[in-house]
C-alpha cells in the first residue's frame, strides 16, 4: 500500500516529473531496427515517457529522434521529407539533422544567421542488435550506453524483440514481472494431464502450490530475489529474477537470457519489449526471429497500426473483447481461460486494475499486500527512494555512471535443501564467466 502522494510520484512520467526525470537519466530501448530497414526512409511518430517525437534513418543510416513538432510554427514534423542527411519540415522546408541542428531554413534571406538561432530538441539514439536505443536526459553528454549481455553479444546471438502494448501504467505491467507466486496461479494448467488448450501454451503444473518464499537482494543497480519452492524430493528450487533501474527485468523461463524494458509512452500505455539471447549460442535462426516478429499470430496477431504509436504492437486479443477468454478452457483445463501466449493473461490481470471512478492509474492507497509481495513492495521502495534522491540532491542511482552494475543474469536452481542461495548462485549470475545460464525449471513439464 502507497500514499497517494508517492502513487503518483511512483507512476507519472512526462517532463518534470521526479519518475520522469529520473528515467530519462537511462538510456533505454525505444522502438526495433527492424521499423528502419533503409536509410532515409519513412519516419515514424513516436511516443515516449508522455513526449511525441518522430524517429528516422537519415541517409548515412544514423538513427535520429526529434520533437514532433516542428521549431519555426509547430507543423508535425512526422509529414516532413527524409533527405540528404536530415528531415524537413513540410510546412515551409526548414531541415534538421539528428542532432537537431538547423541546417536549412530556406524562408529566410541569404544573409541571415537565424538558422543559427533555432534548434529542435533531439534526442541521442544508438542502433544496436536489432533494437534502437533512445536517451532523453538532459545531459548534453549521455551517460556511457549499458553493457547488458543483449547490447554487447554478437547479434546472431540476440534475438529479434518481441513487443506486446499495454494499456496501463508502466509499473502496473511490469509489477507482474516481479511476482513470482502468480506462475501457481494464473499460468497454471489444472491437472497435470490436462488437456492442452486450443490456443496458447499448456502452462506450469505444480502439484502442490505451497506460497514460494521470497528473499529479496536490494543493490545498486536495483534489486532481485529468490522465489523458493520445496521440491518432492526434498530439494529446494531457487527461481532468481532481476529489477534494474529504471524498468527493467530479467526473468527465468529457459535456458536463455531474457531481458525485458516496461518502456512508458505516458502514463497509461507502455511497451513491453523481450530480448532474448544465447551467450554460448547456438545463433538464433530465422524461424526464432520471425516468430518474435509476429508472436501472436495465433490470437489474430496485432491490431492495424493507426496515426497513433499507442496503437503499435496493440494485440487483436485485449481487453475489448475481453483477451480472447474462453470459458470452456477455464473450467477444465486452465485456471485461467485466457490464451498464455507470451503475456497476453499477465495483461489481463493488470490491464484492469484502476483508481477512484475508474481513472486508468491503479490506486494503491487501496491494496493488501502480503508476504509473497516483499519484491514488489522493494521495488517500489527502490525506485521512489531513487526518484526522491535525484528530486532532492540530483544524484542519479550508481547504474547511470556506471551501467556495468547492471550487468547481471537471472536464473533458476535445484539446490540442497538449508544451502545458502545467495553464495551458491553468485557465480552463475554473472554473465562474464563464460558459464551457461542457469535454468533448472522443474515444474516446466
Ligand atoms: S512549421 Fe516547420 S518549417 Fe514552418
Ligand atoms: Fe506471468
């Protein structure tokens, strides 16, 4: 449970804001190269932590991300021409190059130096294994780009993203990614010889759903912790998952990296993008990243795109026809009847939750939080004492300057029972051993 006060401080993000501002001291990733195959292409509009901007490949094949409203009279630049190294605005021709300078203003006389005068607001972008990154901060000098396993292997050994919209706030989304117990439930398939459902995946079984024990690790970069579960035979499974600074999540599903961004477009649409990768390969091939490209083609794929980036990445399954939920499904074979294809139930459980007369922001001054809910509520803490410290001193959590802190693995182990989790695991959540990641799943079955 949250005041009121930091429930807003927790979840708001345009300009200004002390969670706004503190995510724009990141780097973080905006939209996937494959939106840019060719230099001096189609611009796309654009929306980010409540700003719109346009984004574009200019004729070098650099990535640039500039205001969408134009400086001279506030024209969308989204209508503008991609041409010769910068884009130009529809209106009456004035061009700006990804950094925002000015480098045509042909309304003016020749001799004028007002073309001097005028700037867009641009904002760094970097292209890297096959997802752009954006800064928004106001450093004229972004902080060094992070090193985390999907930025820096070589990019056959990344996957494609895979994004899933989601019409709430940001944290709302990614707080389900921080709950380890809604795998028994939500995910789970009835009997463990149930029927596989008509659509999606067949879910977790286990047969005794005992409340997992979360033992929660905060650290400079953020937090993780253990979800452990007594086995049958005695044995204890650790499932480890990782929060970074600002909304970032690593979380266990297979022998593979994953790493996730809950990227705000305002304060009540986010993306969620997956990254996978395979530190020790094999490479991932084109049936791997198509389906990446289009996960989910079996509930009708996404909606088509409007004018509008909040309708990018939107599933034909939502919340408008109620995620595809069958009823049939839920009574004998899911416990919940939705399709779990990628995130798709997850949304539902959270799309939903909203505040006094129905505003889109969840009201956590209203809930009751329990003992498998330690990560949520140290997240939370986390991420509003880190929004508090830059508001009031300007100092920015040590993963900024430094983002190698955060250069971490997620993981999941079979380990004896008593064995202390957090020295037994600590090598293996360091990607820089050349160690395979850890993924003893055994209620994947
Ligand atoms: S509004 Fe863009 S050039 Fe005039
Ligand atoms: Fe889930």
């Amino acid at each position: 449970m949250l005041s009121r006060e930091d429930n807003e401080l927790l979840c708001r993000v345009g300009p200004g804001t002390p969670m706004g501002e503190l995510i724009r001291e990141y780097w973080f990733p905006a939209l996937p190269s494959r939106e840019f195959p060719t230099a001096d292409g189609d611009i796309k509009r654009m929306r980010l932590l409540g700003e719109n901007i346009v984004m574009f490949r200019d004729s070098e094949g650099r990535m640039g991300a500039l205001a969408e409203a134009c400086p001279h009279r506030g024209a969308s630049m989204y209508f503008g021409r991609n041409e010769e190294c910068g884009i130009r605005c529809p209106y009456h021709g004035w061009k700006f190059d990804v950094t925002g300078k000015c480098v045509d203003m042909p309304t003016e006389p020749e001799d004028s130096n007002f073309i001097n005068k005028v700037r867009a607001t641009a904002y760094p972008c970097r292209d890297v294994n096959h997802m752009v990154w954006i800064y928004m901060g106001r450093k004229a000098e972004p902080p060094p780009f992070p090193d985390y396993e999907v930025n820096t292997l070589a990019p056959e050994l990344v996957s494609e993203p895979n994004i899933m919209m989601e019409e709430a706030n940001w944290v709302q989304n990614m707080e389900g990614d921080l709950d380890s117990v809604h795998l028994d439930w939500v995910h789970k398939r009835l009997h463990e010889d149930s029927e596989p459902p008509p659509l999606g995946s067949n879910g977790f079984y286990n047969p005794d759903p005992k409340p997992a024990k979360l033992d929660v690790v905060r650290t400079d970069y953020g937090a993780y912790y253990s979800g452990m579960r007594k086995m049958p035979d005695g044995r204890e499974w650790h499932r480890i998952n990782q929060f970074i600074f600002p909304f970032h999540t690593m979380i266990t599903v297979g022998p593979v990296v994953i790493f996730r961004a809950f990227v705000p477009l305002d304060d009540h649409h986010a993306m969620l993008i997956t990254q996978a990768a395979m530190p020790n390969g094999p490479a991932f091939d084109d049936e791997y990243n198509q389906l990446q490209i289009d996960p989910f083609k079996e509930v009708g794929g996404y909606i088509e795109r409007s004018h509008d980036p909040r309708s990018y990445y939107m599933t034909v399954a939502n919340k408008r026809n109620d995620y595809w939920l069958d009823r049939d499904v839920q009574k004998d074979r899911m416990y919940c009847g939705i399709p779990f294809v990628l995130n798709l139930p997850d949304r539902a459980m959270t799309e939903l939750m909203c505040g006094a007369d129905g505003e889109p922001l969840y009201d956590r001054t209203q809930e009751h939080l329990g003992t498998t809910d330690v990560f949520v509520i140290a997240v939370r803490r986390q991420l509003l004492n880190a929004a508090k410290q830059r508001r009031d001193t300007g100092e920015a959590p040590a993963n900024v300057a430094d983002p190698h802190l955060g250069r971490v693995r997620m993981g999941s182990f079979l380990l004896e029972a008593g064995a202390d989790w957090k020295a037994e695991v600590a090598e293996r959540l360091d990607p820089d051993n050349g160690l395979p990641v850890a993924a003893d799943l055994p209620l994947i079955i």
